[in-house]
C-alpha cells in the first residue's frame, strides 16, 4: 500500500501512546501550546483534529488545562512529568493487596544512580 505509511503508523499508535506524546510535547516546553503547534511537534501524519481530540480527553481526566491567560486554543499541561508519575506509582500501590512487596519489587529493578537517589531522599538529603 505505498503512499499510506505514515497515515498507518498514526493510526496504529493507540490512545495511550498518542496521549502521552500530546503529554511530552507539552513538558518540552515553557508555554501553552495550541493543536497546530502539537501537531508540527509531534509529526508522524497525525492530523489536527486527531490531536485536538486528543487534547480533549487530557482535559476531560484534568491532565491538560486550557490556557486562560494566553492564546485561545492552547493548552499546558496540569502536572509536571515528575507529578504524574508520582501519583500514578500512588494510584498503583493503592491497587495491590501488598503494596509493601510491590516496593520491594520495584526497588530491585533500580538503577545504581536511582537507588543512591532514592536513599537520599529518605534519608532527608533530597527533594
């Protein structure tokens, strides 16, 4: 089938995945931006109205704020990268009957460097 590839590698990326890369196209800067903006970022044959619906539903789970003070029609994120992942890892240990093991599962899959971060933070010598 020539000349649909990169319509087909849009469409195969699920929500998830275009979410997150609305998501990452939005912490890689310092102001909102709009769907054309995010469409031109992101690339792979996405077209604005896949990236405008996407925008909606991170609004709609709070994950995207409407720019009120800037543009009309752009959007910046509601958390910082770091935010998010701390409340999903919450989220995750409130779903497991042992949260407890789940840390220590979690703790063993570190890196040297996270693991020296993350004693310091307990330790009181971080964040």
């Amino acid at each position: 089938m020539a000349g649909t590839g990169s319509r087909n590698r849009a469409e195969r990326r699920s929500a998830g995945a275009l979410e997150s890369e609305v998501l990452a196209a939005l912490w890689a800067t310092e102001r909102p931006l709009t769907p054309a903006e995010i469409q031109t970022g992101i690339g792979g044959g996405l077209a604005y109205n896949t990236v405008h619906t996407i925008l909606k539903r991170l609004y709609d789970k709070g994950l995207v704020l409407r720019d009120a003070d800037g543009r009309r029609g752009a959007y910046r994120p509601a958390k910082n990268a770091a935010e998010l992942t701390a409340e999903a890892m919450h989220e995750a240990l409130d779903r497991v009957p042992d949260p407890i093991a789940a840390l220590q599962q979690f703790v063993t899959g570190l890196s040297p460097e996270e693991e020296r971060a993350l004693r310091e933070l307990l330790a009181g010598g971080g964040a």
